[in-house]
C-alpha cells in the first residue's frame, strides 16, 4: 500500500512534455491506411505449433524455423519450463510442445537447455498429462494413440440443435477451432514429420501403455467420459453415406467462414486446423482456398533480425479504437486529422447485412459491430463495438451518427438475459459442457462479463440522452453491474489483468452515468485501489490472480498500463487531488522511455484465464498517455 507523504507539486511543464512526446509518438505509428496496429503476443505455444506445422506438412524453412527456435530458447524459465506468462508457473502443455518444436529445429536432447526442460516435464507426470490440444498434436504426429484424446466425430455436425451438444452452443473460437479438428480426428490425421522426429523420452509410461491419459474432475465429468467411450463402441453404427454428410457440411462449414488473406475467426489454431483439414481431404495445394489460408497463417508472423514468432490474431480494431480514445483525451484539436483518417477507416469495417453468426440468437438483429481483427464478418464482437462507437459519439468529428445507432442498436440486440454482455455470443452458458473431455481447458464458452458490459453502459449512457430507447437495455446493465461487484470493491476482470482492469472498465463507464459518486459502486472500488497501490505509486497485478484470488491488485512490481487504469478509474471517481492519484502520475512521468512511451515486459490480458494469456504490445503506449492527459486536463478545470 502507498502510505509516503507525497509533495502536492507536480512540475506542469514537465506533464505537458510527456503527453505531448507520448502523443506524437502515438500518432507517427499511424498507419497510411489510418488504423494503429501493435503486435500481440501470447506464451511460446504458438510459435512452437508453427515449427510442427512445417513438419507436419514437409515443408520446412530452415531460416525461419531458426529464427523461431531462437525465440522459443530465449523464453525459458530458469526451471527450464515454459510459462503462460513472464514470469508465471511453467505450463507442462506449453513445454512439450517446445520441447517437440525445438527437437524438431535441430536442439538435441542432452543440451543443457532440453535437459532441464525435459526434466520440468517428467516431474509434472509427463507428456501424457498434457492438455487435449497437446495430445491431439501428439497423436497426429503418432506419438500417442488416438484413445489419449477425446472422441470427437465429425458426425458432431449432424446433431439437432436440441441435443446437450451442438456446435451453436459453443463460443465462436470454440466453434472455429472444433470443426475443422472434427476433420483432422476422425480421419486420424497423419504428419508426415520427415526428420521422423519423436520426443518418447517425455513419457513416464510408454505412451501405448498408458491408462490415465483423462482425469477425472466429478460426477458430471465422470458420465461424460462414459459417453466417450459408448461414442467409441458406437462407432461402426456409423454408415457411410452419414459420415460423408458429416464431413461435407464441416467442410461448407469453415470454408463459408475462411475470412480471406485473415484466416477462419482470424485466429491462429483455427486458421491451422482447416488449412491441414483441406489438405487431408485431398483439396490440391493449389486451390485457391488453401493458398489463401496459407497467407492468412504467415500473415501473423513477426520476423525480425535474429528471431521470429507466430501471433495468435491480429488486433487492428481494438488498437484503432483505443489509441483513438487516448489521442481525444490529449489533443482533441492537433490530433484531428489523424483521427479523422482512422475514423473514416473504422466506418468501412462497420459490419451490416452479412451472414454473421450472431444471427443464431438473434435472427432478426441487423449488423452494425465491428470485429476485432482486419476482416471478420461472422463474428464481431461486442467490446470493440463499443469502444468505437463511444469514440465516435466523443469525437466531435461530423457525420458520425448513423455509425454510432446502428452500433447501438446491435448492442442493445445482443443483451443477455442476466443484462450483461459476452464477447460475441448472447447467453452462451452452456456450463455443463465444460466437463466434456475435450474442455479440459475451461473456455468452451463466451458468458457475460463484467468488463464488456462496462463499456456497453458507456456507450448507452452516453447516446442514451437523445435516445430514450436505449434506457432499459442501459438499466438492466447498469443492475447487473452491480451485482458482480465483489466484497472488497473490485470487479474480476475477464479480458484484461485483472481486478484492477475490471474497475477500470466499470468506473469509466460510471462517469458517464447519472450514479453519484457516493454510490458505493464508486467509493468500495476507490477504497480498494487505494489500498493496492504500490510503495513506488503504481499499481501492478500478476495473472496470477486468476488462480489466487489473494493475489487481487498484487504484482511484485508496477506497470504502466495497470497505473494508467488505476488512475484513470480514480479520477473518474472524482479523486483527482488527492495523494495516491499524484504518486501515480509522478510514477508513470518517472517511468517514461527517450522515445516517448512506456515498456512493461509482463502480458497484459488473459485471452482465456488461467489458460492462455496476451500481451498487447500496444498498451504501454495509449493508456499511459490517455491517464497523463486526463489527469492534466482535470486539473485545468480547477
């Protein structure tokens, strides 16, 4: 906790420098086109499934593979393991697969680095005890039999929509990661690994002996596994003209929704599972679906000098939208002609009539969101939505209107029946289904959360003053707000890290809100903020906190981007003068690099908690910016 005596001074000149040098770096990263896109950068998984990519395909590139293998060793931990985070435990899922790439790159087992990482993965149980993504990969390139993964039959595509499971009950990444891997299992998928490369030395128990490839977690769980294997005995009451049915409408299925040079949900395991899917259906490598898909992949590549890796999408939406929010808070007037370039681009991504897939809860909802990457029309999401459309309507820019509805209105449409928001899906809360065998990761579904309904409220509140219609959907959000708001004043943060993140999301969103700043949803939260901030004024959390929630606003050293949503929370809550707000802003003017941003090393966001984390490369240099400028300009009130 921040318990110094702090001097009320904080040298204006030496504020107005920083803002303006972290603005006009902002802004000189604009891309022609007008968008702002930052690299987004997970854990070591993913770029070690580009290298098995290769060998599973034959087709190696020995220069990147390099390049890429010298990322994966410059990540390991000091126990040898590999993390899902800076700094985080090692994930025995993460390590085998760079444990398989690195073998696979030419790393020989008895170098001192495969060593201590083989060692990490024998001492968690083994290869065996890896995640079903992990043993799916295992099994195609025959490292473990196919009874160590899940049954999932493409026939999952013929099953009613009233049946427990159906493929429209699952998230939209659920979605496009499962049908096309529907193909690749059922046809029991073979890599061609032509360094025939095997990695058996991970296995405790040879991999054709082992019994335990499925823990068991619970009753419900239990039944599931016995449905897996009544699935497998059941197999040969399969005809043949149903699994070709099956498959075919799996194929229509990801080929409908391929996205162009931006890949099925542009996102990567997707985009790799239909790729070597059209492969093994035998489409010809080139078709133009398949060189595309292709393209789509090696467009999330980030080659420098001496490294390379693989992002997992690509977040030019979000990023736009972001720093557009920043730029309006530090120079409304001198950054106006880049935002009206970004603007006019935003307005061309604006989704309307297309076949999206939010049209399966709500068939009769006209378009009107955007998605977070480049292009993609089936699955927008309802944050970056939001968020645009709030910059729009705080923009002061002309001819915003008809954007700003009609986002609106496909917002109020996609309101869950608790009041709240998920991503991309309306009350996707399927729970049951996270105890199938295949969901041992726990993010099978898209429900409501906290974060995303916070910036709905923000939009509706502020549209909401010239159009009354958008109030009850605005009142049941502001009422499920509430609800989620924990004992100790925060909010669980779901799409960003965490606690602090999500009191950041909803105090913002308060602000423009007629709630007094009395309300307890306002004072619990500054209280608990206060009580997090660090020695040095900052605030910082680990991801961490996900999996000990003793560990809410903890971190061992503050960020930039965390005292950025601390402060900007604060004063939203109308706490500009006070001690802990200054040590915050003198924190993040102590901490500012020569070219004018921040560098936090730590991820920033969980894309799926305790799962699968993300570093947003560009929130060290927007939301920095975005806390100096308000906080100057409350000051300027005064």
């Amino acid at each position: 906790m921040f318990t110094e005596n702090y001097n009320n001074m904080i040298n204006t000149r030496t504020l107005e420098s920083a803002i303006k040098n972290a603005q006009d770096k902002l802004m000189s990263l604009q891309h022609k086109d007008g968008y702002w896109i930052f690299e987004l950068e997970a854990d070591c998984t993913i770029p070690a499934e580009y290298i098995m990519m290769m060998h599973y395909l034959d087709d190696i590139e020995a220069e990147l593979q390099a390049k890429i293998a010298t990322y994966l060793r410059a990540n390991q931990s000091e126990d040898g393991s590999y993390p899902l985070f800076r700094g985080g435990a090692g994930d025995i899922s993460c390590s085998v697969k760079v444990y398989y790439a690195l073998k696979m790159a030419g790393d020989q087992a008895d170098q001192p680095h495969m060593t201590r990482l083989r060692n990490y993965i024998l001492s968690q149980g083994g290869a065996a005890k890896a995640n079903v993504f992990t043993r799916i990969a295992l099994a195609i390139f025959e490292q473990l039999p196919w009874r160590g993964v899940p049954f999932i039959p493409v026939e999952i595509m013929l099953l009613p929509k009233w049946f427990p499971f159906h493929i429209d009950k699952v998230s939209y990444w659920s979605r496009t990661v499962m049908v096309p891997l529907f193909i690749l299992c059922t046809l029991e998928a073979k890599a061609k690994n032509p360094l025939n490369i095997n990695i058996l030395e991970l296995f405790i128990i040879h991999p054709d002996k082992e019994q335990h490839y499925f823990a068991e977690r619970g009753l419900l769980n239990k039944f599931f596994l016995f449905l897996d294997a009544l699935g497998r005995k059941s197999r040969i009451l399969i005809t043949k003209k149903m699994h070709h049915r099956a498959v075919d409408k799996a194929l229509n299925w990801f080929t409908e929704r391929l996205n162009g040079e931006d890949g099925l949900g542009g996102i990567f395991p997707a985009m790799v599972n239909a790729y070597e899917a059209m492969l093994l259906l035998g489409i010809p490598a080139d078709d133009e679906r398949v060189i595309i898909a292709r393209k789509a992949i090696d467009k999330l590549l980030v080659i420098k000098e001496n490294e390379a890796y693989c992002q997992p999408c690509l977040s030019p939406v979000w990023d736009t939208g972001l720093t557009l929010l920043a730029l309006q808070e530090a120079d409304l007037a001198g950054s106006k002609a880049h935002r009206a370039r970004a603007y006019a681009w935003l307005k061309t991504k604006q989704l309307s009539d297309e076949p999206g897939d939010w049209r399966i809860q709500r068939p009769h909802l006209e378009g009107g969101g955007w998605a977070f990457q480049f292009e993609n029309p089936y699955f927008p999401d309802v944050d970056d939505t939001a968020v645009i459309a709030f910059g729009m309507a705080t923009s002061g820019l002309p001819d915003m209107d008809e954007s700003i509805h009609r986002a609106t209105r496909w917002i109020v449409g996609m309101q869950a029946a608790n009041g709240g928001y998920g991503a991309f899906d309306v009350d996707n809360t399927y729970y049951y289904l996270n105890e199938i065998p295949f969901a041992d990761h726990g993010a099978l579904l898209d429900p409501p959360t906290i974060d995303v309904s916070a910036r709905c409220v923000m939009l509706m509140a502020k549209v909401s003053q010239d159009h009354k219609e958008y109030l009850p959907a605005y009142q049941r959000c502001i009422n499920y707000i509430r609800s989620e708001q924990e004992e100790n004043g925060s909010w669980f943060g779901r799409w960003g890290t965490n606690y602090i993140y999500g009191v950041w999301s909803v105090l913002m969103a308060l602000e423009h809100t007629d709630i007094p700043k009395s309300d307890p949803m306002y004072t619990k939260a500054t209280h608990w903020l206060k009580s997090v901030q660090n020695k040095d004024g900052g605030w910082g959390e680990d991801n961490q906190s996900y999996e000990d929630e003793s560990l809410r606003g903890q971190y061992h050293t503050s960020t930039a981007f965390q005292t950025a949503w601390a402060l900007l929370s604060l004063i939203a809550a109308g706490e500009t003068d006070t001690k802990e707000v200054k040590a915050g802003v003198t924190y993040l003017l102590n901490n500012q690099t020569e070219n004018g941003v921040w560098a936090d090393e730590c991820h920033t966001a969980p894309g799926f908690p305790r799962v699968f984390y993300l570093k947003y490369h560009g929130y060290d240099k927007f939301f920095p910016l975005w806390a100096l400028a308000r906080y100057r300009n409350e000051q300027n009130k005064t």
